[in-house]
C-alpha cells in the first residue's frame, strides 16, 4: 500500500481532520481574510411609537374635509332571477340570459317553470343531461349584440324546429338582442337659394 493510499483510508493520521484544523487555525489567527460581520443597533418600541406618530402626522388624507352627499349613484342591486331564464326538467334545472332561448315549442313550455325540489346545475352540465329535447345555435358576438342578424338558413330551421333552442356563445349561453335596424338614409338636402 502507497503513502497515499494509506492516508485516504486513515484520515486521522494526516488526512483531511489534520488539514481541517489548519483551516480553522488560519481563520483563527486571521491568516485569512473573512467577510465582515455587519452590526446594526435594534430599534426600540420608542423609537417605532415616534416614526408611526410622524407618518400620521405627515398624511395628506387626514387634511382633507369629509365627503358630504350620498353615496354615488350606480345601478341598483339586481336579482339575477330577474335576468334569467330557468329550465328545469327530471329534478334539475339550470339558469340562462333573458333572451337566450330562442323558440319555446308548445310541447316543451313546461320545462321553463321552475319545479320545487328540483336542483341547480350549471349550464355545461345541465346540458349534458338533456340534449335530447335542447339543441343550441352558435352565434357571433355582432349577432348577440344586434349589429347582424341570425343567418336566414337558421330562421328557417326554427320553423321545424321540435326541441327547445338556446343561443350559445362560445359553448356558453349568450342573450341575442333583437337586430338593430340602420337609420334610414335621408335624402341629401340642397339649399334652395344658391349664394
């Protein structure tokens, strides 16, 4: 066995326990150059009770007067029963936009009544439940707002229609204003009198 075979396998005979105290001794005696320490004084409760006094002093807010009047006036609180259609069939029923379903067949007018008992689902899994007797019609955003109205082939299907229809967009229900008709183009006025 080598000398340095012998001392990697003993390492308290001149191995790293020996090389480690050197280290040590080194920083000891200052040999080594060590990062500074840093010391800082502690702030006191006193000292933290007058920088919280001095700031609520220093605040602009407190030299404004109070606001005088009522609250401003926003749009009323509103029901979101009021805004919404209800469905409901076989004990679950599901909430849409005012003015998201399209056609109501006869057959089907009782599935808009709300039953007792019956419970809530969200659309995606309402839907899921009742494809059967619902079919939906996509439609853009212009559409929904009024700027273009519904394709005529999709008016048409209306008319044969057998289930309930609901406007969706993007997958979701979507209110479908009625179609906003352009004002009517006026006749370029001329002067009588030229100057």
């Amino acid at each position: 066995m080598t000398v340095a075979t012998q001392q990697a396998t003993e390492p308290t005979r001149g191995g790293w326990l020996p090389r480690s105290l050197a280290v040590l001794w080194a920083f000891e005696a200052g040999l080594c150059p060590a990062a500074p320490t840093e010391m800082r004084d502690v702030t006191t409760h006193e000292q933290l009770a007058l920088q919280l006094r001095k700031s609520q002093q220093e605040d602009p807010m407190k030299l404004l007067p109070a606001a005088q009047g009522n609250e401003p006036a926003g749009k009323p609180a509103q029901d979101l029963l009021s805004q919404s259609d209800i469905l409901c069939f076989d004990g679950k029923a599901t909430l849409v936009p005012k003015r998201a379903i399209l056609l109501i067949p006869k057959s089907l007018a009782a599935r808009t009544q709300f039953v007792a008992g019956s419970s809530l689902l969200g659309w995606a899994d309402f839907y899921a439940q009742n494809r059967g007797w619902i079919t939906t019609v996509e439609v853009t955003r212009e559409q929904a707002e009024g700027h273009e109205p519904l394709a005529a082939d999709v008016t048409k299907r209306f008319a044969e229609a057998a289930n309930l229809v609901v406007a969706t967009y993007q997958g979701g229900p979507i209110s479908v204003l009625p179609p906003k008709t352009p004002p009517p183009a006026s006749a370029p006025q001329t002067e009588k009198n030229p100057p």
